[in-house]
C-alpha cells in the first residue's frame, strides 16, 4: 500500500496493474482494506493493543469464515507475549508462536491479503511492518461425506464427494497413496474466484492430453464457475454435440479407477461432481461396481445395460413405424389386437406417443423438483393415474402405454445421467422420422447419428474406441469383463504412457 502524494487520505493505487504493497502504518492499511472491500458489514478487523516493544495487531476475516476460539486464542496469545516481552522480537518467529498450529504464510501485496481473505483465512496485519501473515483457522460449514445419492452401488465403497474441494482431494488421495499423484490448482472466475484443481498420475496420463487440458482450463475468461458444469462446456471438443465428452462422477472411487487408466480428474471447489477427460462412448454404461462384483455377473449387467441403451432409443419409433407403415411385420394375433385397441383412438401413433412421451417428461421432472418425501409417490401414483385413465378415455391404446413405460424405465438403468438425457433428446427426433418415412425414416436418423459419433473426439481420443478405430486387446472391457488376471494391461484408447497394469 502507498500513500496517495499531496493527499491526507488512505487510497490504494496500483499502477500499470502492479501488485500494491502493504502499508507499515497499521491505520492505512487497515482503512484501505475497508474501502477495497466496500465496508462490507461481514469483513471484520479486530485490533490487539501492542506496548512499548510489540506494535499493535489487527485480525482481518470475513465473519463465520473462521474458527473464533482460534481468533480468541491468537488475541490471548499476543497480549501475554506483549507483557513478557522483553526486548525488540523476531516478528516472523514470534507469530508461529502466536497462531495455532503455526500455519502461517507471509503476504505482501494487498491483493494477496484480499484473496486470503476471501478464501476464508484469518490475515494479522501488524503496525510498522510491510508484510502481513495468514492464519489457517477457517471454520466453514460442510457437508458430511455421504453416499452418493446419484451413482449408488449394491458392493463397492459408499462415500461420495462433498463441495468442498479439500475434503474431495483428500478422498483421492486416500485411494491413491503414490508420490506420482500430481495436483495442480487454478483459479478461474473473475469474480467467485472458484478453485479448480487438475489432477493425474504422473507416469501413467498421456503428457500430451494433460497439456491440452490444462490449456483450455487456463484460456476460460468468465465471470463466474458455480459448477463443474461451467466448465464442461468450456473446455468440450465440440459445444453443439448432445452426446457428453466429459464424464461427471461423484465416486471417488470411479475417479481413482480412471486415474489409474491414464485419465485425468477436474475437480471444482462447490460441487460434488468431478469431471473425467477423456472418454469414450462406452464408459458411459460402465459403472464402478463392475469391478467390485465377479466377471460373469458384470458382463450380464452390461448386456442389459446396452439392451436398455437401444431400447431407450428406438423403441417408441420402432412400434411407431411398424404400427404406421409396415403392419405386414407384425404375427396376425398381435396385429389384431393392437387394431383392436386403436379401433377407437381419435390420433395416430405419432402423436399418441409424444403426447405420452411429453407427460412421462413433465412427471419426471415434477418428481425431481418437488419435496423429497412426496416426489417419488406423485412421480409413481401419477403416471400410474395418468396412464389408466388416458387408456379408459381412449386418447392412447395400451400398447402405447407400455411402450413409453418401458422405455422410460430402460433409461433409468443407463449409468450416466449425461447420457441418458441426451437419449432422451434423440428419441423424440427419431420419432418425427419414424412417424413420416417409418423404418426408413429411422434409418435416415441413424446414419448421421453414427457418422456424427464417428467424427466425434474426446481431447483427442476417438469416441468410438475401441471399435473405431478397431483394437482387439481393449476388448476384453467394453461390452464383456474378463476376470482380473487377464486384465493385465491397461486400454490402449485413452493413450496411456505406462499400459502395463500387471506383471
């Protein structure tokens, strides 16, 4: 700090962006870190009367950031030093007496005093000296860690992230008890200043993908990162693609598996959902839990998984085409009574199954936005009501209803929520085709959906690997789980620099 020439108030300049240094008058300082701050009624500055050895203290801390036991013990602590002083102290050497712990850290600019400030540390200002120390005594409000309430497993660990991003790097850490784990820490937001922390394994992460990650996440200039969502689609290959690149997780477990494959984790300080680059298509329908249960089970759920995944997409447009256009494939008992239920539908099977679609949509979000201890009995009573009812007044046939019902079920069992929801955007396109072309209609959909797949990267990495391009050894952790002992390298399509995972 520097007192403004031929002016008797305390201004804070900084010029051609220069870091501004901090005044040794106490005073000064301490009105010019009030002015900076707006006089925000929330930023406190306590003063500690000093004697004719030590000068006077100031704790600066925005309120409830900090523990104040602390605060009251670091108060105690200079008042007794003040009267047992002797003689002109070491003041660097006396504060690590002073603040608990000894957690301190020497600050010389005003802008550094602000950061600290913001970031929940307590900063003790003293009168006559240009450097200030921060005191780590922040006492925030946290979640405790608890099982995650998106991503459950039945056999696996069952504690999850919270937001904050420490106590998050610490559950990593915790799993991944290697010196090689490698942490880098960003701040991105003009004005939340969000903490954003890069990690991967040094020796297994390809060096290249790590530099472009690490590229884009420093070329973000924006306002504000509330989110890993903020930054997903900053740093995405492509923005207009409604199938994800970026996988989000809020497992620590998932995110220490991916690490060892060669992957890297983002994790965002307010959010417990980090996010995973790069990936393919199929890690999409993987869960963490097909590492924890025996080989044959996991391939099962896989099939069933994939099984869902097509009949979540094309299901409605399949009965839609057939119904429409192409009833010669449908056994003559069936047909019969499927005309037998449309007899008397006042709409044809196009309409009837996105008006149904729609409504399963608005209970579903519905179910999402209302008070936990109803939402699930609305979501399930009304679709049940809705349902019945539709099908009594003759506005749908019940074939209709199951289609839908099915579907809709078939893409709760896909894993990741990102590409579920994109599931749900492309089924309705497929079912306009369906509806004017039928099978064609949906083949015409489906050919610029692979080759857009096709075309598709993630940092680099093809989407579709290990089928496009075609690696045989990846294989064996895709749609199938070979037990452990044959896993002995790790897959080839995310570039890992160390592919051997067993001797």
């Amino acid at each position: 700090m520097r007192k403004h020439s031929n002016s008797s108030s305390s201004t804070v300049q900084a010029k051609d962006n220069m870091p501004v240094e901090i005044s040794a008058s106490l005073q000064e300082c301490v009105e010019a870190l009030s002015q900076r701050m707006g006089n925000s009624s929330d930023f406190v500055i306590r003063t500690i009367s000093g004697n004719d050895v030590l000068p006077e203290l100031a704790v600066c801390y925005i309120e409830g950031f900090i523990d104040v036991n602390q605060l009251n013990q670091i108060s105690e602590s200079w008042l007794t030093v003040s009267m047992e002083a002797d003689g002109l102290p070491d003041i660097p050497a006396l504060m690590k007496k002073v603040v608990p712990g000894g957690e301190l850290k020497q600050l010389h600019t005003v802008d550094a005093v602000i950061s600290t400030v913001l970031d929940g540390k307590a900063v003790l200002l003293i009168d006559g000296l240009t450097s200030s120390f921060s005191a780590s005594i922040t006492s925030l409000e946290k979640r405790s860690i608890e099982e995650p309430s998106s991503q459950t497993v039945i056999r696996g660990p069952k504690d999850g992230f919270t937001e904050d991003i420490s106590t998050n790097l610490s559950l990593v850490r915790r799993r991944l008890r290697t010196p090689d784990l490698r942490v880098q820490t960003l701040v991105i937001g003009k004005y939340t200043n969000t903490k954003v922390i890069l990690t991967y394994i040094e020796g297994i992460a390809d060096q290249k993908i790590v530099e472009e990650i690490t590229s884009r996440l420093q070329s973000i200039t924006t306002d504000s990162v509330l989110e890993s969502g903020y930054i997903e689609e900053f740093i995405q290959d492509k923005t207009g693609s409604p199938f994800p690149t970026l996988l989000n997780t809020e497992r620590p477990d998932a995110v220490a598996g991916s690490l060892l494959e060669g992957q890297v984790a983002i994790l965002v300080d307010g959010t417990p959902f980090v996010l995973l680059a790069p990936v393919t298509f199929f890690r999409f329908l993987h869960s963490s839990e097909d590492y924890y249960q025996r080989y044959d089970l996991t391939t099962f759920l896989r099939v069933i998984r994939l099984f869902s995944f097509i009949v979540s997409l094309l299901l409605p447009s399949l009965y839609i085409a057939i119904s429409t256009f192409h009833q010669e494939m449908i056994p003559t008992t069936l047909l019969i009574s499927l005309a037998a239920q449309r007899e008397g539908a006042p709409m044809p099977a196009l309409v009837e199954a996105i008006m149904m679609e729609l409504t399963f949509e608005i209970i579903r979000e519905a179910g999402v936005r209302m008070p936990r201890v109803i939402g699930p009995a609305i979501s399930i009573v009304g679709a049940l009501v809705i349902g019945q009812a539709a099908v009594q007044a003759g506005l749908v046939s019940g074939a209709m209803v199951i289609v839908v019902s099915f579907t809709a079920i078939a893409n709760f069992a896909i894993p990741a929520f990102s590409m579920a929801a994109a599931i749900r955007i492309i089924r309705f396109v497929l079912m306009l085709f369906a509806g004017t072309l039928g099978l064609y209609g949906i083949l015409a959909g489906i050919i610029p959906i692979y080759v857009h797949l096709i075309s598709l990267t993630s940092f680099g990495v093809p989407y579709l690997s290990p089928f496009v391009p075609l690696r045989f050894t990846d294989m064996r952790d895709v749609f199938i789980r070979v037990p452990w002992p044959f896993l002995k390298t790790r897959p080839d399509d995310i570039k890992p620099r160390n592919q051997a995972r067993q001797k």
